[in-house]
C-alpha cells in the first residue's frame, strides 16, 4: 500500500485520473477456491482466457501457462469452460506454496510445444 | 431584454431551464412537479432548447441518468417531487458523493403515507443531510431567481455540488403570479458555458467515477464534502449578490423582514413567509415589535449569520412544515437553536404546521405571535398549528 495522502491532496468525489491502476489493487485475497491447470492435458485453446472476468490467465507465445493469483477471485469460470478438463479448483487453505505459486499441478513437458493459440482436438 | 410575465412557480421554472439551456434533462413525472416538465418538454418538442431530454421509467432512473450526463461532464437538470425523490434516494446521495453539479428543482409535496400530493416540507427535508445545496423560494420570482442562480453556485470550483432549488408545491407551483424575467443573452451570460474538470467521455484524461472507497479514503472524501459545503457559503452570498448587481434583486442566506428591533420573531421557509410578514406589518401598525425571517438557504445552514440576525429578540418562533418524528419536533428547529446557543437568551419555540397542505392563514400566524408575546408556549416540546385536537 503507497502512503495514504490527506484530503487535501487527493481528487475530490473519489475519483481515480489515472488509467489501468487497477492492476496495482491486489484482490486475490478475496479467493476460496484457486484454479489450477494440468499443462499435461491443456491444449492451449485459450478459452479460459477468453472467459475470465479478472484477467487472471497468463498467456505466453500463445500458451497457457498459469494464474495471475494476485487478481484472481477463484470463481471457477476457467474449470467449467474447459472443454479437456485440465482445470481444477481447490481449496485455498490446502494450496501448496505461497499464494502466487502453484498455478500447474503437472508442468506439461510431456507433450510437444504447440504453435500458435486455441482449436484442437482432445490430446490427453 | 427584460419582461414582466404572468407565471405560475412551475412555468417560472421552465422559463430559467429555457434560458439556462441544459445539455440533459433526465425526468419523471410527479405531481406537482408535472406540469415543469409539461412546459419543459414542449420547450424541446418546438426546439426552443438545444437539451437532451431523456424520458425514464422512473425516478431512480433520472437521476441515475443525469449522474451519469454530469459525470460526462455537460450541464444537467431534473425535477422531481416527494415520493418521487424518495425513490431517487441512493443516487441523490451518490451525485453529492461524485462532486456533480446537477440542478434539481424540487416541488415541495407531503410524503406518503396516507398519499398526499399537496405541500410541506418532509420531502426535501428528509434529504437535508445528503450533501445537495437547498434553496427555498417563497415565490415564482424566487423560483426563476434561484433556477438561474443555481447553476451558477454548483458548478463554481470551490463548491462542485448538486443544487436543489426548492418551492412549495401547489401554493407556489401552480400560483400565477407576476415575474420579472432578464433577457435571454443576460441569462446565457450570467449562468455561462460549463466548465467540467473531467469527463467520462475524454478519452485522453481518462477518469474514473465511483470506485470502491474503503477505511483508507473514503473518510478523506467526506472531509472533502464538508469543506466544499462550508465554502458554498461564501459562493452563494457572492452569486446573489452580483445577480442583484444584474437584476436589481440581490439574494443572501435568508430575508430578515423587520428584524432589526423586533421582540417577536417568526422564522420560516417558503410561501409561509409572504403570509407572516403581511401579518407583521399589520400588527406594527398596531405598535407590537414583531419580524420575520425567512430562511432561504437551509443547507449549508448560516448559523453565525442567523445568529447575528435574530439573537437580540426575546422571543423566536421556529416553523416547521415537516414532523422530524424525534420527539421534539421538526427539522429546521433543532439547528437554530443550535445556532442561537452562545447567541443570548431569547426563547425558541417550535410550531409544525401546514402538514399535507393545511392551509397556514393570517389567523394561525398571528396566533404564534400572541403565544410569543403572552409567554404562553411550552419550549420543551413543539406545537402541532391548526391541527384538530
């Protein structure tokens, strides 16, 4: 939390002039339950992307490869989209690490790199 | 160039929206509130206006709607009455909250229930604590006077807060009475061209209205209101007086009618003054020390001033056109007895009156200031005027 400014200082009505700060609010606090995605079965189709309200899914080079759990709500969304089942929800309190670990339960190594995002078939 | 017009308090209302002409006016129909928004929306209907008239499905919707025009950052105005600002009750605090200076006329009427659409004051009372501006108006000339100047005082830099002119509902709404109105070029003039600090709609500052605002500032905000409020005193004096530079009618806090040596005060809000100080020049005839102030700006409350104002009298009547429900009395009363607290040592009583629409005649005033001057009112506890015992 920056130091909190007196009312003289900050824009009156509660108003925020400043774009796309809402990444600096962490919310994730909030969450029960915490996605996790199983890279073995994962095809990348990205629509957990797509879906999610916050987003809280981390995308690199077109691939899935975890959660933003400092946003993230853990409103399960992404586990119901799954068209493979890849994405689990489990408790907060049984998660293993620390609160921004542990989004892949199984790393995925096993399966070639895919090239570019979304469609395929059932690969697992 | 100016005109004198037959008038009725609603059509004086429109005729200051014609002049001021708003960006958007977001309304619902309420009586007696109805016939502003008739005269309004033909006004639209025949272009005489350039306003965006947004006809809703309910009150909540206007003034949701018009929340969200002034946070776009043009010039907007409602109108509502009783129930109907009832049902607008979460956004009108919202508007005070979000610094957006909106117009909203309110046409005094009694609250349900039992229905009722004749006057008093429980509507606009009932929201005294929201954070709006109220201006009550005794008259049609009153009504257009404070329209005009309305605009002028919320969307001043150092006050950013909704006004809401006030006058009583069918005594005044429906009154046909003789108004001077100035041209349309001195009204554009005098009211100017909004100068919003931000807006929804201003893609390179981009700004966002109504976020979550929890232990850590949402208390600053509220310091914030506060202060914009104590500073609309001085915005509000100066806006009346460079009006009276403009118009000859210059306005302040209140009107203090015969005040100055009076040993007998009534103090009250609206149309009940013209009937008190027709009383009081009667009875000045008659050689008896009597005044009437009427109190124009409730909120924010001139305390010092009203003070400095009627402190010196013996005895205070305080007139209230709502019932507070707490035990004691109505709403206006408590402050200004809070007011004359280290002012002196008159006396203030308290009489509620006019509920629903009864009529408050010369008779009834003239009685409270016999109770006055006889000593004969009970200060503990207010007095229920011209109900049926």
């Amino acid at each position: 939390m920056a130091e909190e400014r007196g009312w003289r200082e900050i824009p009156i009505g509660g108003l925020i002039l400043e774009a796309g700060n809402a990444e600096r609010y962490v919310t994730g606090g909030w969450r029960t339950y915490r996605p996790q995605v199983d890279k073995d079965v994962c095809i990348d189709c990205l629509q957990c992307w797509l879906l999610c309200p916050d987003m809280c899914i981390n995308v690199e080079d077109g691939r899935m490869t975890g959660y933003d759990y400092a946003h993230c709500k853990g409103c399960g969304i992404c586990e119901r989209i799954c068209p493979v089942h890849a994405i689990r929800m489990i408790l907060e309190s049984e998660a293993p690490g620390g609160a921004d670990e542990g989004g892949c339960w199984r790393s995925g190594k096993k399966r070639a790199p895919k090239k570019g995002a979304g469609g395929g078939g059932r690969t697992a | 160039m100016k005109r004198t017009l037959a008038l009725t308090g609603n059509e004086s209302a429109a005729e200051a929206m014609r002049q001021i002409n708003p960006d958007v006016v977001a309304a619902y129909p309420i009586t007696p509130q109805t016939e502003l928004m008739h005269a309004f929306t033909q006004l639209v209907a025949d272009g005489a206006v350039k306003t965006e008239m947004i006809l809703v499905e309910s009150e909540h919707s206007a003034m949701s709607a018009c929340v969200g025009a002034a946070a776009a950052g043009v010039r907007v105005m409602t109108a509502t009455s009783a129930n109907g600002l009832a049902l607008m009750w979460e956004i009108v605090y919202i508007a005070a909250s979000l610094r957006l200076p909106l117009v909203m006329a309110v046409v005094n009427r009694a609250l349900s229930g039992p229905i009722n659409i004749h006057c008093d004051h429980s509507d606009s009372m009932g929201c005294r604590d929201s954070g709006w501006i109220q201006l009550y108006g005794e008259n049609p000339q009153e009504v257009y006077d404070n329209m005009l100047q309305a605009v002028r005082i919320a969307e001043h830099p150092d006050v950013l807060l909704p006004v809401m002119p006030t006058y009583d509902g069918f005594i005044i709404s429906h009154t046909l009475e003789r108004v001077d109105v100035i041209g349309d070029d001195e009204a554009s003039a005098f009211v100017g061209e909004p100068k919003p600090r931000f807006s929804l709609l201003d893609i390179d500052r981009p700004v966002t209205y109504g976020p979550l605002d929890l232990q850590d500032y949402y208390f600053e905000h509220k310091k914030q209101q506060a202060e914009a409020m104590k500073r609309a005193k001085e915005v509000v004096r100066e806006v009346g007086e460079e009006y009276g530079a403009r118009t000859g009618r210059a306005y302040g806090f209140f009107d203090a009618y015969r005040t100055e040596d009076a040993e007998q005060i009534i103090l009250c809000l609206g149309s009940a003054a013209g009937t008190a100080k027709a009383v009081a020049d009667e009875l000045r005839d008659g050689g008896r020390k009597v005044g009437v102030l009427k109190l124009r700006m409730f909120r924010p409350f001139p305390a010092e001033e009203l003070a400095r104002a009627i402190g010196h009298a013996r005895s205070i009547a305080v007139l209230d056109r709502a019932e507070g429900f707490n035990g004691v009395g109505g709403p206006v009363c408590p402050e200004v007895k809070a007011a004359l607290y280290k002012a002196g040592g008159a006396d203030v009583f308290n009489y509620v009156y006019g509920l629903g629409g009864r009529d408050l005649g010369p008779d009834l005033i003239r009685s409270v200031f016999d109770d006055l001057e006889a000593g004969r009112a009970d200060p503990r506890e207010a007095i229920h005027l011209g109900v049926r015992s």
